[in-house]
C-alpha cells in the first residue's frame, strides 16, 4: 500500500484509530516525548488531509511551521 492510499484512508478512521496510528508513527523514530503543541500540528495536518493532499516536503514544512508557535 503507498502512502497516498494510506493518507486517502485515514478520513475514514475514528478519532481513536487515529490517534492510535499516531502513537505508533511518534514511537517509530527516536523515543521522546512529544509536546502537547506537536501533538496538536500533526492532528491539524491528518485534519487537513480531507482538505488537500500535501508531499511530503510541504507536509514536513507545515509542521515545521505549526510546532515552531
């Protein structure tokens, strides 16, 4: 499955499968703990994804940008 089918799927889950999926992303990396304002960009970007499709290069950088407040 490619990343765009994944992202395509994700509007379809529940609140809770949702964030199940983000533990799993955050504990893939290096272990931290992320803060309640990373937290909050990463669910306004899997938000977003209904809106419109970003690459990943804009996706990083509107995170950038969100955790950077």
């Amino acid at each position: 499955m490619s990343a765009q089918e994944i992202i395509a799927q994700l509007p379809k889950l529940s609140a809770k499968e949702r964030e199940m999926i983000l533990s799993k992303l955050v504990s893939l990396d290096t272990p931290f703990e992320p803060s309640p304002a990373m937290e909050q960009a990463i669910r306004e970007g899997l938000r977003s994804v209904r809106e419109r499709t970003y690459s990943a290069v804009e996706l990083r950088s509107r995170v950038a940008e969100w955790t950077a407040r």
